[in-house]
C-alpha cells in the first residue's frame, strides 16, 4: 500500500468515490467534487497539506488519508487535520450552525488503534450520559491490516495489490491498470517519483546549509558550511533515490526499472531493497 500510488488512484474521482461508499457504507454516496494535495492553511500557526479532501451530494466533506506509519496517524495528527477542515469552510459572517458534517478517515497500514477492528469510528461524547456531543465532525481508522471476507476487508485486499488482475473492484482495477500498463500512467509515476526524488534532494541542501553553518560559527572555519552542504546533499540524494526504489518496487516494477528511473546500477537497488526486505536486527 504505497501512499504515493494511491495518491494517484485517487486522482480518478470515481476511485474516491468507491472507497467512501465502501468505508461508510453507503452505496448511493455521491461525491460532487474533491480536491488533491491542498494546502490548508493557519495563518496563525501550522499549516498541512492533506492528501484528498471530497465533499458529497450531502454537503458532507471527507479528508482521506494513506499513511504508512502510526506516527503520522496520530490521534492529535487527525484531531489537527479536523480543526484546519472546519477553518478552511466558513466564509465570514457565516454562521457556525453552517459548518459541514466532516470525516477525516486515515487508512493506515497497521492497526494503529491497536484493539484488532477493522475500523473505527471516532466521536464525542457527553461523559456524563455518554450521549453524543452533536458537533457532527467525525474521525474514522481503517485497519488495512484487517482483509475479512466483508466489502471493506476486499477493499483493504485491493489496496495491497500489485497487479490488477488480483483486484475485487473493477473500479480500482481500471485505474491501477491506467497507471501502471499505459504510457501516461507510467510517465505521471515517473514525474511524481522523480518530484520526490528532487524533495530529498532539496531536503539534503537545507540540512546540510544549516549544519555547516552552524559548525563554521562553531569552529570559525567556512570550510565546516561547505563540508555541511556537501554532506547534506549526498545524504538527501541517497535517500531520495532510496524512497524512489522502494515505492516503485511496492508498484511491482522489475528492478532492472527501477535502476533505470533512479539512475543507479541494478546491483545498488538491489542492495537498497535487501536492506528494506531483511533489515538487520
């Protein structure tokens, strides 16, 4: 389940579509529009970028999130990304009764909840006489981990599928095929991998700037900045190309592939993905 490659399913708007129908169990749910990697901003504080926000026929607003690791599903994380949603809708003047009823749903690799569901379903509540609070803003975990016999367990198989053949759902299927059998969606991969392979790049710079500038004050020496910078570069190169492997491997593409697209010898993939497959310790 490569975030990075759901991103790109969810481009298809009849993907997002599918998998809300799915998550909240409503087949008739009907998003109307949706928008991909938007910054939202808090002028006062920090800003996110969340990866699909859609809103339904209902006027309703989802966040969807892919995320690999717990640490960026934290609960504050999704408690965060519910309050940027609610900043982000009112113009001024309007009435808070005006708010939508949201959803920020994090679809995660693990069980980041840890209690073995397959989803839950996060509200709040009156403590007192455990009645529901009513502000109609809502935060769901599904557990990609969990693959049951239900409609929702076949959409988390699907999620973790390389190849479209092995899908449930004609929907996603097309889409994946779209990407990963056609020149355009090899080249959009290619173009998104490539963006991040430059991010670690430009992450790499900035480090390694700001560590040798501070070794140059430190040691009153320029040679520290520029030792900073080098080392900073080489290091945000490596990784990005290392991230680049991993996600195309996730994709299923041959490694012969992927040491084309991160210009590098099939044998350093190679050594890449046995690290990432069979890590020591």
């Amino acid at each position: 389940m490569s975030d990075t490659f759901m991103r790109n399913v969810f481009k298809k708007q009849e993907c997002t579509e599918y998998v809300l129908q799915v998550i909240m169990n409503q087949g008739d749910l009907k998003v109307l529009e949706q928008v991909l990697q938007k910054d939202y901003k808090n002028l006062q504080g920090r800003s996110a970028v969340l990866d699909c926000v859609a809103q339904d026929a209902g006027g309703r607003q989802f966040n969807v999130e892919i995320q690999q690791d717990a640490e960026g599903a934290s609960p504050r994380r999704a408690r965060y990304h519910s309050g940027l949603m609610d900043m982000n809708t009112l113009n001024p003047g309007q009435d808070f009764d005006e708010l939508p009823e949201t959803y920020v749903i994090f679809i995660t690799r693990d069980d980041t909840l840890g209690y073995g569901l397959p989803v839950y379903h996060v509200t709040r509540k009156i403590e007192e006489v455990g009645a529901d609070f009513g502000d109609e803003a809502y935060i769901l975990y599904v557990n990609a981990g969990t693959q049951e016999d239900t409609e929702l367990g076949r959409l988390m198989h699907d999620f973790h599928c390389r190849r479209a053949e092995d899908m449930y759902s004609e929907i996603l299927a097309e889409r994946v095929r779209e990407l990963k059998e056609t020149q355009e969606g090899v080249d959009i991969m290619c173009r998104e991998m490539d963006e991040i392979y430059r991010e670690g790049q430009r992450y790499g710079e900035k480090r390694g700037e700001k560590r040798g500038e501070e070794r140059g004050i430190k040691l009153g020496e320029k040679r520290g900045i520029k030792l900073g910078e080098k080392r900073g570069e080489e290091r945000g190169i490596a990784k990005g190309k290392q991230e680049m492997a991993f996600s195309l491997l996730r994709m299923g593409m041959p490694v012969e592939e992927i040491a084309k697209a991160a210009s590098v010898s099939v044998e350093l993939v190679e050594k890449w993905l046995e690290k990432e497959l069979h890590p020591v310790g």
